[in-house]
C-alpha cells in the first residue's frame, strides 16, 4: 500500500473512532461518478451549503476539511457566506435565489434546513435524495440527484411542498443550483433562428447576471437552445481543459442564469422560465421541476457530451438502443400537392433507392374549403383530404407495402389553422385573447393544452391514426407556432399558469402516446429545430435539426447540435438545397447524423443515384458505429474552413472519418487530420468509401494499415483544398 494512502486510511480510523466524541463531525452529503464530486454540507445552524464541485476527490475522508462557508468579502475581512445549495429569497444571501415563496400571510422569506438525506440506486446510477424545511413555515423541498457513475452526468431536480392554509405563490423555483470559484467562466451560447439553429458564440462572463432564456411557450427553442457550455480559466476547448455543459429536459420556457457576485464566484441557476408565470401551489400538492442534467469534464468539451451522448443513448433517448430507419420524405420534392398516384410512384422510387421507409409530409388532410393545400387552412382537422388521397392512409400503406417499404406520416396536432373545422366547432379550444385582434404566426393557433378536453382530442389524433393503421411506422410530430395571443379559455383566472400548464399538458399526451404505442419512432420536428431537449426526447427517437439543409450551414448546425446530443437523434436530410454542392458533399455530411433524404429522385443524374445508393448502403452497415459509436469532433467549422468528426465503434474494431472542406483559401496550408478516440495498439486498414462511380482514390493512405497510435499522432491527409467537397473514411482493425 502506497505511503500516503496508508496514511489516510489510518486518518480515517481515528477520525471514525474519535469523531462521535468531539461532536464536530460535518454532515456531509456526496454526490459522486466516477469522476466527479458534488459535495454538500449542513452547517451549525442546519443550512445545507454545496462545499465542492469538481474532480473526483480521492480520499473522502477529506469532504470533512472542506468548510461550508466562503469568505465573501472583497476587502479581505471576513464575511462568511456560504452556496447554500437551495438557496431561499429573503435570506442573508444577496444573490439570485432558487426558490421564492409568497407565504400566506405576505411573508416572502424562505430559509431550508436539512431534514434528512438517503439514497438508492435507479437504472444507470444511485439516487440522492435530500429533504430540506423551512423552520418557520410548512414549506418543504426535496431535492433529487441521480448520479450516473460511468457516464459522469448527474440528473437532478426537486419537488417544492408545503401545509400552509392556501395557496402558496411560487415566484422562482430553480430545478437546481450550482456555484463555481475559478479565475475566469466562459460561456458558450446557442442561439439560433429559422433555418440557423445552434449558432455558437462565447463570452466571458463579468460581475452580475447573464440569462438565456425563452419567452416562446412552445417551438420555444426558435431562438435560444436549451443547453449551454463554460469553460473555466479558458473558453472551453475541444480536448483540454475543465468545462461545463448543462441543459434542461423542458419542452417550454427555460431560462438559465448566470451570476457573477462581488468576489468573482458563479453561480448556475437553470429553471423552467419563471417570466409571467408565478405559480399557485396548493397545500398537499408537489411542484416537480424539470431535470437539469450536466457534466463536468476535465478534458474539454468533447469528452462532456460524449458523456452527455453516452448517458442519453443508455437512458433518455426514446428506443436508444434501437437501429435508426433511412427514409425518403416529400415535403420539398411536393410541398402540398400530390395524389395518390404520385405518392404510390415515389415510395417505388424509394424502395428502389434502397432506403427503409416513405415519409408522407404536410398536406394530406382537411377537406372542402378547409384543405391542406397552403399552410392557411386545415390544421385541427386529422381526416384525410378525400379528392387527394380517395382511398384514404389504408391505400397508401398498401402502396407501400406492395413497393416494400414502411410508411411513416406527418402530424402537427397541438395547432389549428382558424380555418379549419376544429375552430369553428371549438374556438375556445385554442390559446387566443378574447378582447383583442388575434394575430398568426404562420397562419395558425396554438391548442390549449392545458385543457384536458384537448389533451384527450390531440391523442386521439394518434390512437385513431393507429387503430386505423397499425402499420403506420413513424411519426413526424411537428410545432410550427410558438403560444401567441397568450390566453388560456380553460385557464380562465389562473392566466399565469399557462406556460407551465401547456407544457405538462404536452407531456401528458406523449406519456399516453409512449404507454400505448410503445414500439412507434416519432420525430420531433418545430419548424426546424424549435425542439430539442432531453425531456421531448424521452418520448421522441430524433429530432429534426433544422429546416435548412444546405450542407454549408447543416456542418456548423451539426457541429452545434452535436455537443449535447448523439448522432442518433439527428435527423440530417439530402435536399436541392445549395445546389451549387455536389450530391456527393450533400449526403457525406448528411451521413454524420440520422440519414435520409427529402429530394426528387427524378431530378438526380444516373450517377449521382447510384453514388446516394451506394451511400445508403455504407451508412447501413455503418450504422453501428456512426450512431452507437463514441463521436469526437477534430477539426471545427468555427475555427477553420474545413470540419472533420470521427466516429469509433464501442470496440474500437471499426471507425469511421468524415472529412468536410468547406470553403479553402487559395494555397491554404492542409494539416493531416489525426484521429482520436482509436485503440494505438491496433491495426487499421484505411478505405476511402462513399466515392462516386468510377472515381478512385486519390487518398494516400488509401488501402495502407496504420497502427491506432500512428493515425492519431500523424493522421491521415484527409483535407482538400477544394471548396465544398468531402471525404469518408472506413478504418477496419485487422
Ligand atoms: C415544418 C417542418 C418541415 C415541414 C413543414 C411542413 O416547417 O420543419 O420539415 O414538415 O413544417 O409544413
């Protein structure tokens, strides 16, 4: 046994046999992976204070020299303050809390004391579960952190309660808290648009407050990601360094602040949104936040959300586990008009494309004045349009089977077009001002889902579809609006509970959708990317990363999106976008995400069919290793005019180069791309794949073996300087 380890476990004998006897043993509560330590503390008067957070501690005999308190005074006396971990409005703390109650008798101050503390393990991890009361008023909080120990992600979230006579008003109330002390906090934003989600920038964060957050109700990531990076003493960087990534499983208002206080330490607070919506909390009854789910590495930013990728694979993303389905869509090749005789042709074409499945768009549902033939009517009204399609979704799923492919279709069910039958039968049915002129954003409203009439109506749509069509295989879920016109019919004088009401509401039905319908894939689509977080995605196989397919902006979009999500919940389609690209650069940077396309296949030349026929087929067997494969990100659009990302399957047996040039300058200087994340031991054989018919290998590595350790240190010459051309490469170990 090594010197100093002996002399701790000495220490922690006499600490054992001494501590009871002195009385001064800390109560310490531990949060622990495998790399990681949170750790809490009550102090002398009972208040629970977050001691560390950081690298894992190697002897947990030393959580007891950490001290509870911090001196938070700039001029140098000493002023103890502590991170209290849930911190309480109106306590000695001048910062921003994490929970803020309007007791009943106007009181608006909350101090938590520790109650009791307990764990127990959960799938993938251990479960802490700590109790806190105030002592003057019967408000209690629960606070939940699942750690998950090989993943290095803590899931965490609590669940506010009280006795009081009436209702308590909950001004804030955080899913968690987290403080940091270092040199200097970078974060990193995402935010986004129509057709430009995940637009990363950094800033370093100064004294006082920075929030990103979303007004939007739903589609309420349209301008702001769910999800943020730090960087500690440095932006966050690729491979070094210590970073945070945190984002919030909230299909609805977030809002993340962040706060630098006087003596230069941070402090994390996620939260659904509190904007315009204090909540009323009836005695007995549990407000449960939405979980807040982060890692911490000390190796960059690569490793955290291949932690982050990992976790969600093996305990978030819906059918995580499960193979992904190529397919073709219509939407760009038809937009609204088709036939049945149209559609029956295309899902030969795709059949013969070799992908798995036909994916039927918008367009094929209201009737009479009400048809789905612009995005102005028909919404709410789920009966299919009867001059487009005679014999209804049952002939086009027998269209399908005869071609030999599986038939997925589009829904956008929480919204109605006013013109469309639903409305006029239910106008109360939808969020809508009473007194003012509506106004539309893309020509429809937003269903109430509060209501549980509506909730009923909007899995109906689904149960209907199914019952009907137990062979329809997939589902693309859409939400085009955010909630307009905030005004909740059902709500009636509870006005402020909206936001948060709708978003359960939605929760509600895909809860009943999942329970149902276990086996079904569904697509998580708003308008692009105005989706995407980690609490949709239990119920959602993928989402729909953004409407904008041009294979430039999709690498910056896909570099984004990637630093929290896996490949797997990536939907990445070929479309006419950017025609300028070959179909070649197109689909290679497709192939790095959730392959399918969204194209007319007529208008394709013989080569370029044959080339996406020959990549359908790669990215099959592929599969394995893009989708449940470790991802690491090696050279970044942001940084360079190229992008390259590699793929390593959990064997290491295989892997998989995607090489981008995006826009090269003249006699730029091309670095080789070193590989990571290979086994250095093994040997690897290099074929370039997805070439076009005909065209050989200028690589030159191409057919060569290198050892792991080579490629990583010398790399492959992978990069051109041609603008928008791509090169995949398969490593096979022999
Ligand atoms: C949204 C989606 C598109 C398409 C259209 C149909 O914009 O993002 O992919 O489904 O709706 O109206």
């Amino acid at each position: 046994m090594k010197k100093t380890m002996m002399r701790f476990t000495l220490l922690g004998m006499l600490l054992s046999v001494f501590m009871p006897l002195c009385a001064q043993e800390k109560k310490i509560i531990h949060v622990g992976t495998d790399k990681l330590d949170l750790v809490m503390q009550v102090s002398e008067k009972g208040r629970l204070y977050q001691t560390y957070f950081g690298e894992k501690l190697k002897y947990p005999q030393e959580y007891q020299n950490l001290n509870w308190w911090v001196n938070a005074s700039s001029d140098g006396s000493v002023v103890r303050r502590g991170w209290e971990v849930y911190s309480g409005a109106g306590n000695e703390d001048f910062f921003e809390p994490a929970i803020s109650v309007k007791h009943n008798d106007g009181n608006r101050s909350t101090y938590l004391h520790y109650l009791s503390s307990e764990t127990q393990s959960v799938p993938g991890g251990v479960e802490t579960i700590v109790k806190l009361r105030d002592d003057v008023f019967p408000v209690e909080v629960t606070l939940h952190y699942v750690a998950y120990a090989k993943e290095n992600v803590i899931r965490t979230w609590s669940e506010i309660r009280h006795q009081e006579k009436k209702p308590v008003v909950l001004s804030r109330y955080a899913s968690s808290m987290l403080y940091f002390s270092r040199s200097s906090y970078y974060l990193t934003e995402f935010s986004s648009d129509w057709a430009r989600e995940v637009q990363m920038s950094t800033q370093q964060l100064q004294a006082g407050k920075k929030v990103l957050d979303s007004k939007l109700g739903s589609r309420a990531a349209l301008m702001m990601d769910p999800f943020f990076e730090v960087g500690f003493d440095q932006p966050a960087h690729e491979t070094q360094g210590e970073v945070l990534l945190g984002t919030l499983g909230w299909t609805g208002n977030f809002s993340f602040t962040f706060e630098v206080d006087n003596v230069g330490n941070l402090r994390v607070i996620p939260s659904i949104n509190p904007y315009e919506s204090p909540y009323e909390l009836a005695p007995n009854t549990t407000f449960k936040t939405p979980d807040f789910i982060f890692t911490l590495s000390s190796e960059g930013k690569g490793q955290a959300s291949r932690n982050l990728h990992a976790w969600a694979l093996k305990y978030q993303l819906k059918d995580g586990d499960k193979p992904r389905m190529t397919l073709l869509n219509n939407w760009e090749n038809t937009y609204f008009f088709f036939n049945e005789e149209k559609l029956g042709a295309l899902m030969k074409e795709a059949k013969d494309f070799g992908v798995d499945m036909f994916l039927l768009d918008d367009g094929w549902f209201g009737n009479g004045e009400h048809a789905r033939n612009n995005d102005n009517a028909g919404l709410g009204d789920w009966e299919v349009n009867h001059k487009k399609l005679p014999g209804g979704v049952p002939a086009l799923i027998k269209y399908a089977k005869e071609a030999g492919v599986k038939f997925g279709i589009w829904i956008e069910p929480e919204m109605v077009n006013p013109k469309s039958d639903l409305f006029e039968k239910h106008p109360d049915w939808a969020i809508c001002y009473p007194n003012r002129e509506p106004y539309y954003f893309r020509n429809q409203l937003v269903l109430d889902m509060s209501n549980p009439k509506v909730q009923d109506y909007v899995y109906g749509i689904v149960e209907k579809l199914m019952t009907e069509n137990p062979e329809i295989a997939y589902f693309k879920w859409d939400c085009n609006s955010p909630i307009t016109n905030v005004w909740s019919p059902y709500l009636k004088e509870k006005q402020n509970h909206l936001y948060i009401e709708h978003v359960r509401g939605v929760y509600n039905v895909l809860e009943r959708v999942k329970k149902n319908f276990p086996n079904l894939p569904m697509m998580m689509c708003s308008g692009g990317g105005g989706r995407c977080d980690y609490e949709g995605l239990k119920y959602f196989t993928e989402f729909w990363c953004s409407d904008d397919t041009d294979p430039v902006e999709r690498c910056y979009i896909q570099w984004g999106f990637s630093q929290f999500f896996p490949a797997k919940a990536m939907c990445a389609h070929v479309t006419s976008w950017n025609r300028n690209t070959s179909i070649k650069f197109r689909t290679d940077v497709a192939s790095m995400c959730k392959l399918g396309f969204d194209i007319g296949l007529k208008d394709l030349s013989e080569n370029d069919l044959a080339y996406c026929k020959e990549a359908i087929k790669n990215w099959n067997r592929l599969q394995p290793v893009i989708l449940d494969g470790e991802q690491y990100r090696l050279v970044s659009p942001y940084e360079t005019n190229h992008m390259a990302v590699n793929y390593v399957s959990q064997d290491k047996k295989q892997a998989v180069l995607f090489a981008y040039d995006i826009h090269p300058r003249l006699y730029e200087k091309l670095l080789p791309v070193k590989l990571q994340g290979l086994d250095p031991e093994k040997r690897y054989k290099v074929t370039e794949i997805n070439l076009m018919p005909g065209r050989k290998s200028t690589l030159k590595e191409e057919g060569k073996v290198y050892s792991g350790d080579f490629l990583m240190k010398v790399g492959i010459e992978a990069l051109k300087a041609s603008q928008t051309t791509s090169t995949v490469i398969e490593l096979v170990a022999e």
